[in-house]
C-alpha cells in the first residue's frame, strides 16, 4: 500500500442474491450481484449447471461499460455506449435483477450532484419541539406560581387586617 491517505468510496446500493441448489445429484448455483458507488457501478452474474457454466460481469467506467461474457471455455469482451448496453441486458433474462435497478430504483437512490445528498436529522426538530413544550410548560409555571404567591399574600394580609382590630 501506498503512505497517501486513500479514502475507500463507500457504496450507496448493494444487491446480492445467491442460490445453490442440488437437483438429480446435479449442483445449480446462481448469483446476481450490483454494487455502485459514486464514481462506478459493477455487476455480474453467475450460474453454474453442473459442467454448464455462465457468467456476465461489466463496471461502467465514465460513460462506457466494459462488459466480459463467458460461456463455458468462450470468453467475449465488450465496450457499449448507455443505449446499446440497456439493450444488450433487456435481451438477457437473467439480468432482470440489474434491468429494474438501472429503470426503477436508481433514480431515487443516486446522491444529488449539488454537494452531495444531505442527511436529514429528525432529533433536530424533536429537541426544538421539545423545547418549545418546555419553554410553555415553564411559563405556565411561572404564572401559576404568581396567582398562588398573590393568593397567598392576599390571604396573609387578610388574615394581619382581623387580627389589628
């Protein structure tokens, strides 16, 4: 490693998914994977049918995406724009799970570009409705306390007046 102070982005989506089941003494495995961060998105997929083995995996880097297919012992690597990528894995039924990230939940996850996305804080708004609610009960108090102290002078100052006469 190197002595400069790298910071490891932190990814704000993550789908895993893996299957391993035995049928007719034959091991299917499948596994979907999708990890994007802010400066890159990867996936693959694998599946495994006994000796049958495929496996679909790219990181978009900029405005590209490297894509590498493998089919058995056949390895094939592609590099495709937006449109034709979208395209290449709406035609792939095992790549449904990464079709409905990219169409439905990533609009709603991807930080905002103007200084990133901002955590709202709701203990903010609790303390200042706290301390509203304490600042009334307080001066609820307060006159209460005057009504009684006045209650009670008056009371005193009856009580001096008919023991004068």
């Amino acid at each position: 490693m190197s002595s400069e102070n790298v910071e490891m982005e932190k990814p704000f989506f993550r789908h895993e998914y893996n299957t391993t089941v035995v049928k007719d003494n034959v091991k299917h495995v499948k596994k979907e994977n999708v990890i994007e961060g802010k400066a890159k998105m990867t996936f693959s997929f694998t599946e495994l049918k006994g000796t049958d083995f495929y496996r679909i995996g790219g990181v978009k880097d900029g405005e590209k995406y490297l894509v590498t297919e493998k089919k058995n012992d056949k390895e094939e690597k592609m590099e495709l724009d937006e449109k034709k990528f979208m395209a290449m894995i709406e035609k792939n039924k095992n790549l449904k799970f990464l079709v409905d990230y990219l169409k439905k939940d990533r609009k709603k996850l991807l930080p905002k570009s103007k200084g990133g996305y901002k955590k709202s804080s709701k203990k903010s708004s609790k303390k200042s409705s706290k301390k509203a609610t304490k600042n009334a009960s307080k001066v609820a108090k307060k006159s209460s306390k005057k009504a009684s102290k006045k209650s009670s002078k008056k009371g005193s100052k009856l009580s001096k007046k008919t023991t004068k006469k």
